[in-house]
C-alpha cells in the first residue's frame, strides 16, 4: 500500500522582549540558575500577573505578516498541570480566543514550486522553567529563570506531506521572525523549537490517521529526521497489523528513533478556564493600523527584489535573503562597491567568506570584515589589481586584522601582473621551453593549454593575469 503522511507543527518562538510576560523579570540568557525569578514568576499567593504590552505587539506584527485575523479581543487561560519546573502548577496560555488565527505562509516544496501552509492560530503564553539533570546524581535541578519568558505559539494546519516539507515551513517561520524582529530565532538557546505532529493514511483517502506528537525539537536537521523516522515507524505498525496509537514521543538522536513519552493528552485533560487575574485583551483599530504601517519588508518580497533589482539567479536570493543579516550585507556591499557586479558580490559572500564564517562559527552579523571592505577588495580584484586567487589570500588577512586592502596589496607584494609586454615575455619563456607540449596543442590536443597556463603562471609566482595569459598564449601558439 502506498502511504501519504499528514503532518502539523506547533511552533514555539521566545519573543524577544526586554522582560517576561507577567513580570519585570530578565528574560536575558545565561544568568545564574534562580537569579531572574520574582514572586510572580514563582506562583506565591497574593501577587497578580501583569501584561507585557510589547508582547503584544508582537504577536500582532506576526499576524499582520501571515495574513491572519487579528482578533480584537482575546483571553487568557489557565492550563492546568503538575510538573516540578511549573511553580504555579498551571500555564497562563491562551485557548479559545486565541490573539491572531487563520493565516497562511507560502513554502518552497522539493520540486521547487510553492506551496501555501495554514496557519490556524498564533497564541501567546508563558514558558516553563527548565528541570537540569547532568549536574546531580539521582536528582533533578529546577531553573525558573525561563519561567514567565514570553512565547508565541505558532500552530499549523495539517498542510505538510513530508519532512523536507516541515523543515521548509519551519525554516521560513525562522527567517520571518527573525525579519520581523520579535525573536532572535536562537536554536541553541531555546529561544525556536517545536512540536510534530505526525499521522500517515493510505494515499487517496481523507480521513485522518491517528497522530502522534513528537516533542521539543531544537533544530531544523533535527525535526526532519524525526518526522521521518516517526512515518516509517508508523507504517511499519499499521502493515503489520497493529495501530498507531495517540501519544507523546520524544526523539532520540544518537539512536535515529522515537520513543513514546506518555499519552496524548486531549484539551479537556488540562481543565482550561479564563484567568481570573488577567483581563481580556482588547485591540483596537488604531494599535493595527500602526503596526501594520512599521512592518519591514518581508522575506517573500526581498527575495523577489532580489531577483528583479540585482538580477540575482533564484538560488542566490533564497540564501541572501535567509536571514536579514545576510541580505543587509549584500546590500551594503553592492552600494559600496564600485565595479563589482551584484553577482560577483552574491559569490564572494556564499563561496570565500560564508566558508570563513563557518569555519570560524561566526555569524555574519558579527564578521571581522565589514561590506565596506568586501566591495573594496572585489573592486581591486574587478580592475585586476589582484587575480581570484590573490583576492581569496586578501580575505583571509583582512579577517585576520593585517590592515586595509591596499596595505595588505603592498605589503605582501600582491599587484597583479597585467602589463601586456610582461606576460607576453614570460609566454615566450614558456613556449620556448616546453617544445613537446607545444606540438602536442598544434597537433589537436588542445587541453595541454591547462599546462602551459600553470607554467606561466608559476613563473611568475602567481602573479600574472590569468585572463591575459590565456589570451596570449593561445594567439602565440595559433601563430
């Protein structure tokens, strides 16, 4: 039988405010365990829980830029369970009146097209703390530091078929949040994971399959690997005979497998009620209007912008345009530049300093060479004062702090040899010396030209321009 798989995520982004959503509590990353935790944070009786407006604010630009209804009034609620790194032993979220619902966000699927995802609903609610384990033997520590730190809840329609799909969808959520400046997006710090939910149906049917919910995935490799291991597991139990049941699994990854957690649980299981202590929040036309007028442009737009203004192939705006840090460096460095080509720019970025930044683990935001001085090395390399080769050993001194690009040139002695009598001496020399490479050109073998290029070149130390020594030595050889 041929099998489709159906799946939704529940996305849970840190919103980047100052402080939590309740308190006046540090949300800032990586102080001492306990260290940003109030009374409010902690759940003491007699303190009551005050809304951070900003947040707010947040959710609603997010709204605005997935096409969905911003609801004019909405409620919190209290979602009630016991776990030791939730004080309070309930979760202020939001349920029934969610604050945005019923968007959408356009993907692109693995042949390429698009393809548009639902968004059902974007509802705020507090995080809970974090239970630490390594550090105790047979016990668990508590840090509510993360207690109270705001999160928008951003959750799917069962709009995805594969896990190359999910991951794209959650890869765009990434990049819009990060545009819209509501979250840092950082995976490793928590700040962007979520939560799969997985079914699989014969292909051609419409009813649902029974879906599990995979927890807490921190990374896009991650909830692809899961979501696929989880559709195999699923099928393997459905031909042989068995049934998938609903419940909460927990991949791991040096294993490559899900593992159940508990049983799923249903709404009802966490007795919603309205938050006596907090009232509902009411929006109106002018806070929309606002908003809505100080969106930034969108990642969807920039990337077709892209396209037309600098006539960017496809594939290059996608990874420009991947985060805001990215495109804004383009863009800075094309406006400096004057002789390099957009192009020329979009592959000096992906190739020579993309691979510096990787090797180093920098981000771009954080590059020891500014775009100012990457269009100034490509313009010494675009009016041949350097060849490719010379431009990459620039970089690599200029990330290293050896000074401007015109005094790393004289310093090192890397002018590029482009005068026509130079060269054309060093290819007599070469020609002159090489009789039975030069036979064989005249005789059909072209491709011993490689050869002779890499003499001249070698003889003069790299130097040479390359475009000048091909030219010449092929009119000399013709001769």
């Amino acid at each position: 039988m041929e099998w489709e798989a159906v799946i939704g995520l529940e996305i849970h982004t840190q919103l980047a405010t100052e402080s939590k959503i309740f308190s006046g509590s540090s949300t800032r990353y990586g102080a001492r365990p306990n260290s940003q935790a109030s009374l409010v944070d902690l759940g003491y009786p007699g303190v009551l829980p005050v809304l951070n407006a900003e947040a707010v604010h947040m959710a609603v630009r997010f709204g605005l830029a997935t096409g969905c209804t911003i609801a004019r009034r909405s409620v919190f609620a209290r979602k009630n369970y016991f776990y030791p790194d939730l004080p309070k032993g309930y979760q202020i979220s939001q349920y029934e009146l969610p604050i945005v619902h019923g968007g959408h966000l356009d993907i692109v699927t693995e042949e390429g097209g698009v393809k548009t995802i639902g968004i059902t609903r974007a509802h705020l609610e507090e995080d809970a703390g974090k239970s630490l384990h390594e550090d105790f033997q047979g016990l668990s520590g508590i840090d509510l530091n993360r207690a109270g730190t705001p999160l928008l809840e951003i959750v799917s329609e069962p709009d995805l078929r594969s896990a190359r799909e999910a991951g794209n969808y959650m890869r765009a959520i990434h990049t819009l949040v990060r545009y819209l400046d509501i979250s840092d997006g950082n995976m490793q710090e928590g700040s962007f994971r979520c939560d799969a939910n997985v079914s699989i149906r014969p292909r051609g049917e419409t009813e649902l399959g029974t879906r599990t919910e995979i927890k807490n995935l921190n990374s896009f490799r991650f909830v692809e690997k899961a979501i696929q291991v989880e559709i195999g597991r699923q099928i393997d139990v459905l031909e042989d005979g068995g049934s998938v049941v609903q419940e909460t699994r927990l991949y791991d990854a040096d294993r490559n497998e899900t593992r159940a957690m508990r049983g799923k649980e249903e709404a009802n299981d966490y007795r919603y009620f309205p938050d006596p202590d907090l009232l509902p929040v009411v929006i109106g036309d002018d806070l929309i209007e606002r908003l809505q007028a100080n969106l930034p442009e969108l990642p969807a737009a920039k990337r077709a912008r892209f396209i037309e203004q600098y006539g960017l192939p496809a594939h290059d705006a996608d990874i420009l345009t991947a985060n805001p840090e990215s495109a804004a460096y383009f863009e800075a460095a094309v406006s400096a530049s004057r002789s390099a080509s957009p192009k020329t720019v979009s592959n000096w970025f992906q190739g020579e300093l993309t691979a510096i930044l990787r090797r180093e683990s920098v981000e771009v935001a954080d590059t020891r060479v500014s775009a100012a001085t990457l269009a100034s090395l490509l313009d010494r390399v675009a009016d041949g004062t350097l060849s490719g080769r010379m431009g990459k050993e620039v970089l690599e001194a200029l990330w290293n702090g050896e000074g401007s690009v015109d005094e790393i040139i004289e310093a090192r002695g890397l002018r590029q040899i482009s005068d026509a009598g130079a060269i054309e001496a060093l290819v007599d020399q070469v020609i002159d010396g090489h009789p039975e490479q030069v036979a064989q050109f005249r005789g059909g073998k072209t491709r011993v030209i490689g050869y002779l290029v890499g003499q001249v070149m070698k003889a003069s130390r790299g130097k040479a321009n390359p475009r000048q020594v091909n030219e010449i030595l092929k009119n000399k050889l013709a001769g």
